[in-house]
C-alpha cells in the first residue's frame, strides 16, 4: 500500500486534519521532504490539532529553504 493511501485509510490521522481544519481553517499535507513517515506526521499533526495552530518545525523550515529560489522567480 502506498503511504498516502495509507495516510488516507488511517482514521486517527482523518479525525486530527478534521480537528485543525476546524480549529485553524488549514489543513497539514503530508510531505516527503518533511516527515520521516506516517508516524512522524501523526505525530505533528497531533501537536497542531492541540495547540490549535499550524506549527513550524525545523524540517519544515529546511524543506522550504530548499525550493526558495524556485518560489521566488515566480
């Protein structure tokens, strides 16, 4: 089974993108360059859909210092 169908069967991470999606108005995308696996992303979903806000973590900063030069032409 492929990981993101995975992360589409999985019900505690459906109910945890429902919870954040409610309480922040966004949704948390899995992202290779982000998660080490769905684990990984249960798990920082866990902490947002607790603290009520998407929250930035290093990796996530990386991942996106990566692509910046790509983001910035367009």
């Amino acid at each position: 089974m492929k990981i993101l169908n995975m992360i589409a069967a999985d019900e505690e991470i459906s109910q945890l993108k429902k919870e954040l999606k409610e309480k922040t108005g966004q949704s948390l995308g899995f992202n290779y360059d982000c998660y080490t696996g769905i684990e990984d992303y249960k798990e920082h979903l866990r902490e947002c859909a607790k603290e009520g806000k998407i929250i930035i973590r290093p990796q996530d900063e990386a991942a996106r210092n990566r692509f910046s030069t790509v983001i910035s032409r367009q």
